[in-house]
C-alpha cells in the first residue's frame, strides 16, 4: 500500500470527461492535489487521515464565475428600488466608503456564503477606487478564507456613467492593477485588469485595458449586455448594435472574454462569441430576482460556447448560494423557453411528448467544470483528476432528509438547494480542509457578522443611503 496525506471515501463525482462516478470510490490527496480516483476496491492507498466513507459524497469544488464580494455590506438593499437609485444611490456612494478595513468586513460575509455552501473558486470584479485599497481589503479577506480568487480591478471613467471622483486615468487603473498584482498573487489568487462595461471606460482606454490582459495573458472579464447595455450604448457612443458587435467591431472579443448576463442577443452575436472562442457567465438567479430579461443560455450552450454560473453581488444575489443558482439556472431557462414558445406563432399544444431542456447534472457541469473552464483554470481544478488541486466538497448525506432516497442525488441536490451547512463535512481547497461540519475553521461566524452589521450603520450613516434601506416596505419597523 501506498500512503497519502488524505484518503477520501465515499460516492465520487468527478467531473472528469468521461463523468464517471464512483458509487463506492475514493480520492487519495498528497501535496495539496489528487494523486489518485476511483473505485475503492482498486484502492492501493492508506493515510492517517481519512475523510468520508459510507453516506458521504465527493464532489470537485464548486466556481461561482462572476460576483461583487464588497457588495455584502448591502445585502438585498435592491428591494424596492430602481437601477439609478441602485447605482448612484447606495453601490458607488456605500462601496466608495470603504476603506480596507471597512471593505474585509463588508467582503467576508459574502465570501463566507460561498466557501460554507462549497465553493473553493470565485470571481471578484471590483469597481469602486475611492479607496485604493479597498481592493486590497477584499483580496484579504479572500486569503483569510483560504478559497481561491480570480480578481479584477475594473478602471472606470465615463462621465455619464461614473460619479465624480470615481473615475481614474488608464495608467493609475494599470499601475494599480500592477501594485495589487506583485502584493495578492499566489497560489490561490490571481489578478487581472478591466471595466464594468463598454460604456463605463473611454473606448480607447477599454482597448488598451484589453490589450494589458492579452500581453500579461489573463482573462478580460466585462458586463455585457445587461438589459441597459444597448440602451447606454447608443446613448453614449453612438452604437445601435450590440455589446459584442461592439467588442468585435474594435478586434477585442478574443477568447480571453469572459462576458457576465449575455442576455438579449442580437441575431448573429452568439456566431461572434464562438468564433472568438470568448466565455459567458450566466447570471441567472439575479436575472429572475429582477425580472430583467427572458433568460435563454441556450444560443451559447447550442453553440458549444463555454458557459459557467455566477451569482454577481450581494445587493441582489442574496444569500450567494450556488445551489440555488444552479436551480435558477434550470428554471428561468425553462420559464423562458415556455415563454418564447407561447409568443412564437406555432400553435401550442402539450402532446406529453415534452422533454424539459436542460437537468440537474447539466447545471452541475455549470458549476464545476464549465466554470473552471470560463475562468481558464480547468488545467488546475473543477474535476476530481489525478494531477489536479484537490479542491473538494464532501457531503454527508446520511442526516439529510432531502437528499434520500438515492436514485435521485444530484436532482436532490440541485433542485433542493444544495446540502444543509451542517451536512458539508469538509470543504477542501488545496489539501486543506477550510470548512469543517459547517464551521469555517480559522474564522469567527459570529464576529464576521457583528462587523458586517456595524459596518453597514457606518456606510448608511455616512453616505445618506439609509433612505433607501426598506424603501417601499409596508411593515412598520419599530426601533
Ligand atoms: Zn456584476
């Protein structure tokens, strides 16, 4: 027998490209990474620590591919309001408040979301200089929960779109990104340069910030388009075509393009995507939290075009759950293909023929190894593969009431929201188990929050957003 540092036990998901799983499998863990899958009587390995065993699954960690962490010091303030009153009422005036300090704790609540409920790799965008360290309290907070981070430091500058202040030349944006670089990267995070979207950032600087991610080969990471995009950009610079006409138009829409919500298509631009080879982050629980579009991932999946799940911020992402996104993700397609299809001309007709698009296992995919991909980290991690990170998420089944019987499991999973907090045995990232029985293990859940609440008194206070705090509520709230 052989030895490693962790033997894992249980029904293995992979992931891998052939999606086997292991119905009595093991994972052996050596150095941080996979040293070896499969079935458990073809297990040549024993360790001092094992993990797992009958009644436990063994899934690859989960990729949430596009957020706003800085975003938990508002959780759910969207409600009641409007986008203006969002963007120029509380996001920029309540984030461009936060000093480092301020931003780790208005950060970790909605870090610790994603590494309780399994999710060992995430996106950040980051808009909001004020502070220049701002970031860097964000990035610190994402070291200390020990999950990995794929960071980008947005410049902003449009006029129209930007508050005074907010805005920043190309070389600060650049010279900032190169500061943050040299201080954060490591082996779990990285970092890279963008903008929020086309019309926040003078076009020719949002080329040149391009150019910087295809020099230093990194990822360009972009909203595009929202509802507002072609809206905004027809107002501001003339386009009445599309986000990635747009983008194509300049020559950046390379495969290097991650392109957050992607929603409202123009005939045509899903050719543009895939010949480009440029990535989507799917956003769809925030898509039906605001009823803003009638959500369709289907021109990309048909395309063959990769695809990973976000949850975008706090604001409207709630309770930053995978889970309930990879649901999300399944309804608001089914919703929206009912809905197209009611609107087309054919008559409609239920025969019972009907096939649902999409499935549980499907969304998974989304959330592991589609994300990986999107990220362009699926060399490193979103499967369980030998050679790889062992960057895991171990489920113990046997206290769930909603993840029995077992013919169903992943359906279970997905459409029940995920596993309990307390049913997350371990989540592992790099060999290290950073989340144990629910219980994040080097950080306080009850200082986390008590910080997270004074913060937000703090940002309301000081940034007279506190009017939009209940705003439109009907409940008397007594002090
Ligand atoms: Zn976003």
């Amino acid at each position: 027998m052989k030895t490693c540092n962790t033997l894992m036990r249980g029904i293995v998901i992979s992931m891998d490209e052939n999606r086997q799983v292991f119905m009595d499998g093991y994972v052996a863990i050596n150095d941080g990474k996979v040293e070896s899958v499969g079935a458990f009587s073809e297990c040549e390995y024993e360790s001092d620590n094992n993990l797992g065993g009958s009644g436990f699954v063994i899934l690859p960690g989960l990729v949430n591919v596009h957020s706003h962490l800085i975003q938990g010091c508002m959780r759910g303030m969207a409600e009641g309001t409007t986008f203006e009153e969002r963007l120029f009422g509380f996001y920029y005036p309540m984030t461009g408040a936060c000093d480092e300090e301020r931003s780790y704790d208005a950060a970790m609540p909605s870090i610790m979301d994603l590494a309780l409920r399994g999710v060992t790799t995430t996106a950040d965008d980051h808009f909001t200089h004020l502070h220049k360290k701002s970031i860097d309290g964000v990035l610190a907070a994402v070291d200390d929960s020990g999950i990995r981070c794929r960071m980008a430091r947005l410049t902003i500058n449009d006029k129209d779109a930007v508050p005074e202040g907010f805005g920043e030349t190309l070389d600060a944006g650049i010279a900032e990104t190169e500061r943050i670089k040299s201080k954060w990267e490591n082996e779990k995070i990285s970092v890279t340069a963008s903008t929020i979207g086309i019309t926040y950032c003078e076009p020719d600087q949002l080329i040149e910030l391009w150019k910087w991610t295809d020099e230093n080969n990194r990822q360009f990471d972009i909203h595009a388009p929202a509802v507002f995009d072609q809206k905004y950009l027809a107002a501001r610079r003339g386009w009445e075509g599309g986000s990635f006409e747009w983008l194509d138009h300049v020559g950046i829409l390379g495969p290097n393009v991650i392109a957050a919500h992607a929603q409202n298509l123009r005939p045509g631009e899903e050719k543009l995507i895939a010949d480009a080879g440029a990535s989507i982050a799917l956003v769809p629980d925030m898509e039906q939290v605001l009823g803003l579009v009638n959500f369709n991932a289907r021109p990309f999946l048909d395309s063959n075009i990769t695809c990973g799940i976000g949850l975008d911020g706090a604001v409207v992402a709630y309770g930053h759950n995978m889970w309930t996104a990879m649901r999300g993700y399944l309804t608001a397609q089914r919703m929206g293909d009912q809905h197209r299809l009611m609107m087309s001309e054919t008559d409609i007709k239920w025969t019972g023929e009907e096939v649902l698009y999409g499935s549980a296992e499907q969304a998974l995919e989304l959330a592991t190894i589609d994300g990986a991909k999107a990220l362009m980290m699926d060399d490193k991690i979103g499967s369980i593969e030998t050679g790889k990170e062992a960057d895991l998420v171990l489920i113990d089944r046997t206290e769930e009431s909603h993840l029995t019987p077992m013919g169903s499991l992943i359906a279970s999973l997905v459409y029940g929201n995920g596993p309990n907090q307390n049913a997350i045995e371990a989540v592992m990232v790099h060999g290290e188990v950073i989340v144990k029985r629910g219980q994040h293990q080097t950080l306080d859940h009850r200082k986390i929050v008590e910080r997270s609440d004074q913060v937000q008194e703090i940002l309301l206070d000081e940034t007279n957003a506190r009017q939009y705090l209940r705003k439109r509520s009907r409940f008397n709230w007594i002090d």
